[in-house]
C-alpha cells in the first residue's frame, strides 16, 4: 500500500469532497479517485458515503481514518527527527538574517570569534522578511534569527531585544527637504515618496506607518514602491527623491548623495530581536549564540554610552535601547 493512498484519503476525509482533496494534494481529482478506490478495494470495504455534496466517512472509515492520523503523524515526527540528525550530522548552524540586520558590526564580530573557535561548525544564512523567518524557526529550518518582532514570543524560543529604531526620512542631497533641520510630518504632506511595497507580510508595518500620518492630516503620496529598504534607498537616488526608512539604513547609504533627517512628530519604531529555539543549548548553534549575546551586550553599551555615534540625528535619538518588562 503507496502512503500517498494514505494521504489522499485523509485528504478527501478533511476536504468533506474529493475535489477539495484534490486541491490539497495537488493532484487530479481522477488520480485521486482511483487511489481511493484502489484502497477501498485494499480493505475490502467502503470507506466514504458518496452524496451529492461530496463525501462522508463511514462507520469503517471513520475508524480507519483515526488510525491513519496517528500513523502518518508518527511518520512525520520521524522524518523530522531524521532530518534534525541529518543536519545535526553535517555541523551546521543556520541563522536567519532580517534585510537591516547584516548592516551591524556585532553580527559579524560575533561570526569571525565564533569561526575561531576550533569546535565551530559551518554556518549557513537566510536572509528574508521578519514573519518567514520566524516561520523558519518554528519549522526548525533555522537556529536563531534577528528580526523585527513585536511582543513575546511563543514557548519554546528564548527572545534578546537589541534595540529599537526610529524611522527617518532620507533625502537626495538636490531634494528641497535636504535641510539642516529636523522634519515635521506636516512637511510631507503632497511630497511623492519612495515606499516600502504593501504585501501581505507587510501590511502590519504598511497600516501603522499609514495611521500615524493621518492622525496629522496628512496623506502620503506614494510615487513609487519598492521591495526592500535597499531599493528604496537606490530609488530615491535615482529620481532625487525621498523616502522614510529605518535609521540603521544610514550605516550603509551613500552619504555623499544622501541626508537623513528625524521625522519629530512620527512615533513608531522598529524593534530588532535576537530569537532562537531554545533547545539548542550545548550545541554548535548555542555556541554562536552565546557569541551573540556578548557582542549585542557591547553594541548596547555603546548606544546608551552615545559612543554610537551613527545612533543619533541633531542630537536626537534615532536608535535606543527600551528597558524590557
């Protein structure tokens, strides 16, 4: 008997259809039907009650599908403990990195000392938005992420705050907004921005960022969108426009074609976090972490300090460390 029986079946058991079943699987809903009935056939029975509005269990069925639940449970919890072996056996820590987060001298401080340590393994990086990678973590596809996150998170994953970041404007040096001066909200009103492309992974930072300037009256133009900070960044360049981005993006913009200016009345900030699972203790992974958490302890101290100097705009904060409850 082919597992995928096993699987179709508990498709079309959930779906309450075979058509349904068929979307789930992705597969042809007459393919399905036949392994269907190919097992129907195994066991000498009906397992579904065919009816116009799709499929039911049967008495067997019912019982058959409660023990295949269990089966095929048990045969994934087995492939993912294979699979951690697997990735256990070929030494290798796998870190997720959100787009701003590489731009911070600690992260590859902690790296390069890690890397010199003999019992170090191979570290492997992702680098995409804050709710996949927390997806990846979870899925145990990763170790531990930075990311911005907001709140606590699940049981299971220990969580550091690095620190939290203001969002600024970045002006073309040419822009009329390329003064020496902090800007207003006020001051945006009718300016086409560079904005960070809505998607649905993003929309919570899109909806926040859109509320806090209409509770000043003013409605953002969008002249362009782009899909990473890096983007916006080359595409407020490009046309010698502007744009509101993370104050980190400062460490790595152009400053020559470039001027970032705090936005005084803007109250919204972006939260950089160290999550991992925890239960990677004594490992590779939990070496690195240690690492990690000694060089975001000097990057701290060098925020509160003020010896980051990048950290502030005209004296303002743009970049703080918020005590954590």
């Amino acid at each position: 008997m082919d597992i995928r029986h096993l699987r179709y079946f508990v498709a079309a058991a959930e779906a309450g259809s075979l058509q349904g079943a068929a979307r789930l699987v992705n597969v042809a809903q007459p393919a399905l039907s036949r392994r269907i009935r190919d097992l129907e056939g195994d066991l000498g029975c009906a397992l579904f009650e065919r009816n116009a509005q799709g499929v039911a269990l049967t008495a067997a069925g019912t019982m058959y599908y409660r023990e295949v639940v269990k089966h095929l449970a048990g045969l994934d919890d087995a492939a993912q403990r294979v699979r951690r072996m697997g990735r256990e056996h070929k030494s290798e820590v796998r870190i997720g990195l959100v787009q701003n987060s590489r731009r911070y001298s600690f992260v590859s401080q902690a790296i390069e000392k890690y890397r010199l340590d003999p019992s170090h393994s191979n570290i492997s990086f992702a680098r995409d938005i804050s709710p996949r990678l927390f997806t990846a973590l979870r899925e145990r596809r990763l170790d531990l992420a930075f990311m911005y996150e907001a709140g606590h998170v699940a049981p299971g994953f220990g969580q550091r705050l690095v620190h939290a970041e203001s969002l600024v404007l970045a002006v073309h040096r040419g822009h009329r907004l390329a003064v020496e001066r902090p800007i207003d909200l006020a001051d945006l009103a009718d300016l086409p921005l560079v904005w960070l492309a809505l998607r649905e992974d993003s929309s919570e930072y899109h909806d926040r960022l859109m509320q806090q300037f209409r509770q000043f009256g003013v409605d953002p133009v969008i002249e362009l969108r782009a899909s990473s900070y890096e983007e916006m960044i080359d595409l407020t360049i490009a046309g010698g426009g502007a744009c509101i981005t993370a104050a980190s993006t400062m460490r790595s913009a152009p400053m020559d074609e470039l001027m970032f200016r705090p936005i005084l009345n803007l109250r919204m900030d972006l939260r950089l976090n160290l999550i991992w699972n925890t239960d990677i203790g004594g490992s590779s992974a939990g070496l690195l972490l240690d690492y990690f958490q000694a060089e975001i302890s000097r990057h701290q101290s060098e925020i509160r300090s003020g010896d980051a100097v990048w950290s502030r705009l005209f004296g303002r904060a743009v970049v703080s460390v918020p005590e954590q409850t």
